[in-house]
C-alpha cells in the first residue's frame, strides 16, 4: 500500500455508455470435411482471459436464449446452469452478454455449428457485433450446399455483408490459429496477508510506540509497514487535494484571524471519506486497517490537520473492517456463479463497501462514475427530506471489481424505461429468500451481513478541523523504533 495508489478524489459523474470500435468483417470459415482437428483448434485458441472465446450453441433448440448462455459459458459465466440459479430470458441474456463484453477485455469471438443458426439468432449475434465491435467468426461444419446458401442468405437478411470466407480444412486452421499459450482455467491460487496479532486501542500519540513495546520483531515491522503506507499517503493526498498553506508559520490562517480549529467544508469532508475508503478497502484484515489509519492521523497531523475517527475501529462497520478484498479468486467466484451483471456487481458492492444492504441499496445508477471508481450513496435527500444536504456516503471501488460496476450500469442503461435516478440494485436486496439465494449463488463469506453494527460506517463519521498552528518540520521518514530494540 502507497500513496502512489491513492490519487486525489473527484466528484462522481453520471456513467455514460462506452462507444464500440468499428466492426472487424464477419469471418466465414466452411470446413467442408468437418474435421476433427478444425473443432479442437477453434476450442484451444479460446482464452477468455486474453478477450478470445469460443461458443459452442446447445444442440437440438434454437432458442435465442440459449444462445446468449452459450456465449455467457464461454466467456466463463455458467452459473446459470447449476440446480437453482436464476433463469434470464432471451433480452436479460443478451444485455448480459453486451455489458460483459464492453466492460471487459472479449473482442474476438468464433461461434460453432453456424450452419444450423436462424435468423433470429444471427440478429442477435449481428446486434451484439454493432453494439461491441467483436470480431465474429461463424464456423461452419461440413456444410451442404444447400445449407451454405441458406447461410449466406441469413447472413445478408441480418445485414451481415462484410463477410470474408475461408474454405477447407488447411484455410480454416490458418484463420483460426495456433493455440492459446499459459494457464487457461481453474480458479486463481489463494493470496496470502501476513495476519497480525492484535493492535493496541491507543490514540495517535502512543499508537506506534505501544506496538513497538508489545509486539515482537516481526510483528511490529509488518504493522509499522502499514502505518507507514498511511502516514505517506496521507501526506501525499493532503498536498494534491488542500489548497496551498498561506500562513507564513507553515499553518493554515483563518479568515476572520481566531485561531480555532476550522471544520472542513462538505467538499472537503466527501473526498475526505472517499480517501479513507480507497485507503482501507483492501485491507486484510481489520488489524491492518487500524495501523493504516493512526498512520494516516499521524500524517494529517504533520501538516497541521486533525483527523478524528471512532476509538474503537473494529467494533464498528465500513470499509476495511467488514470488507473483504477483492482478489482474482474472489473476482472468480462472482462472475463464475453469477452471470448476470446486477447480480455480480450486487455481492462485490457488499464485498469492498461492508456497509449495510439498506443503505447499499440506496446506490442510484447515476452513483457510479464513469470509470467505475466510486460509488456515492446520498442517504441524507432520502432520509432527511427537507433539510440541507451533508456529506454523501463515498466509497472507492477497488480496480478489480470496476469491470462488474461498469457492466452493472451498462446493463441498467440499456434496461428500457430506465432513468439515471433509478436504483442501480433494485431488486437484488428486496425480499429474504431472493437475497438468501443470491448470497448462496455468489458462495463467498460477507462479513457486514453478521457484524453486529447499528451506526453509520466508521468512515463516515470521521471528522477534520484545519489547526491554525504552525506544522511541525516533515521528517524525511518516521523514527525507526525497531532499531532500537535491545
């Protein structure tokens, strides 16, 4: 953790629909002797983690529907298919199928059996190509004549007509080619944190050195680690976001000349929750966080700025206490068992938010920003009607589960009748049993569904106050206690 990761926060801004590149020509490869080489070639180039799939359609149905789960299969989505799991007709489907290309790294694309698609699922598959810029390619397996021109006829009534062909085995394996190369499948290995004993309930002032005289050497270098991330990037964040300091002492001077600690302004006080978010979001563990954030207090202090935050950390509820990281395994498990993209995005809310699901639920589509990088939940025009707006609810959310917020909201904007006011997660925490089975699909622990918390997320209750004092001289790094240890 460094403060190079944390750069300064913006106002979110209303998400807006990504534009898809130009269509690559629709590729038409005719295996006129359906050999069995061309079918394991076309499965062995797949590597969804690359942006290349291979879709095999269901035999015996012609089901648009089920085309759409094909593709949703391929790209490594199958939770669908498990005894159950929720059944998405065919326009959920293919939304599904467009969000989760556009927001993650799918451009290429080969659908087998071509010579048995109709109309109806070639409009679909032309749809989704203008709505992404995939580049497709339909393999055809020992087509008749006949079926080649129905094809070909199908294809044009679509308005597919950039369509280049390759005939016979050795063309069609050189359009494909070769293999995909590295680890393919299966789950990422679990990460690993080095757990830390328990932290000390001190204040900023005695906090690192009460680690250093209860811990033992190990212990208090991977704490100290942690404590140093915060205070460097408190530091760091503190010079991007405040204004100069104009007091020739080096503290900040108030404008009516009384030298009383000033709040922070509603500006101030939404980047400020947006940066302790970003801060403690992937934290390991609660311990983690607690060192993290005494150090940023101690970093706010050296430039005359007082962070105040509940004593108690662990007890309360929020980011990097009832969070858990999002790591490629958890990242795996979500988008495996849950194919559609409210669905996913739901679970890994709850996952790097740990906030309560009344109020995740809140979340508006216009919430997210357009990168996917925070969430802002405005609880107070809900919950105060009438009274002047205070801080929202900021959260930060971590890079791997971005792709899931944009492909939520993409899904939501192509949702018809929808506005950008409208819940982004309506619907996913409504009635028990729907959000029994949804926690059940996604198979992962959340700890904010059994922290006994009550209050506000601890970071939203944090306040500053600007000391108009000179700040103490920076040192160039923070004393090394460890040293002296006998």
């Amino acid at each position: 953790m460094t403060a190079a990761t944390l750069p300064p926060a913006s106002a979110p801004q209303a998400a807006t629909p990504p534009t898809a590149p130009a269509a690559w020509p629709v590729r038409l490869l005719l295996d006129s002797d359906d050999d069995h080489a061309v079918h394991r070639a076309a499965y062995q180039w797949a590597d969804p983690a690359r942006g290349r799939i291979t879709a095999d359609p269901t035999p015996h149905t012609t089901s648009p529907a089920y085309l759409a789960l094909d593709v949703l299969r391929a790209m490594g989505r199958d939770g669908f298919s498990r005894e159950g799991a929720e059944r998405m007709s065919t326009d959920p489907a293919w939304r599904a199928v467009t969000c989760w290309t556009l927001a993650t790294s799918v451009h290429e694309a080969i659908v087998l059996r071509a010579h048995r698609l109709t109309v109806e699922r070639l409009r679909r598959l032309a749809a989704w190509r203008a709505d992404t810029g995939i580049r497709l390619t339909l393999l055809a397996h020992a087509p008749e004549r006949d079926d080649e021109q129905r094809l070909r006829e199908h294809l044009t009534a679509v308005g597919l007509v950039d369509v280049v062909t390759a005939r016979g085995p050795a063309a069609v394996l050189d359009e494909i080619g070769p293999a995909a190369t590295g680890r393919r499948f299966g789950p990422p290995p679990h990460d690993h944190a080095y757990p830390l004993p328990t932290v000390p309930r001190s204040s900023v002032a005695a906090f690192r050195a009460d680690c250093w005289r209860r811990q033992n050497e190990t212990d208090f270098a991977h704490t100290d680690v942690q404590y140093r991330a915060g205070y460097s990037a408190a530091r760091t964040w503190l010079a991007r976001t405040l204004p100069p300091q104009s007091s020739p002492a080096g503290g900040t001077e108030p404008a009516n000349g009384s030298s009383e600690p000033t709040a922070w302004s509603l500006q101030e006080m939404e980047a400020l929750r947006f940066f302790l978010a970003r801060l403690t979001s992937s934290s390991p563990s609660p311990q983690h966080t607690v060192a993290r954030v005494r150090g940023a207090q101690a970093g706010f202090l050296s430039r005359s700025v007082l962070l105040n935050v509940p004593d108690d950390l662990t007890s309360c509820a929020g980011p990097g206490i009832t969070t858990v990281p999002i790591t490629p395994r958890i990242v795996h498990s979500i988008t495996l068992r849950l194919p559609n993209p409210l669905r996913a995005a739901a679970v890994a809310a709850l996952l790097f938010t740990g906030t309560a699901k009344s109020l995740l639920s809140m979340t508006q589509i216009a919430s997210v920003d357009d990168a996917g990088t925070t969430v802002a939940i405005d609880r107070d025009s809900r919950t105060n009607i009438g009274e002047p707006p205070g801080p929202r609810h900021m959260y930060a959310v971590p890079p791997r589960a971005r792709s899931l917020l944009r492909a939520a909201v993409e899904f939501r904007r192509r949702t018809p009748r929808t506005a950008a006011g409208h819940g982004l997660f309506a619907n996913c925490f409504g009635t028990t049993p729907r959000f029994e089975a949804l926690i059940a699909d996604a198979g992962l622990p959340i700890p904010a569904l059994v922290h006994p918390h009550s209050e506000d997320d601890w970071h939203t209750v944090a306040r500053c106050w600007h000391l108009h004092t000179p700040a103490p001289p920076a040192p160039d790094a923070l004393p090394r206690l460890a040293e002296l240890r006998p």
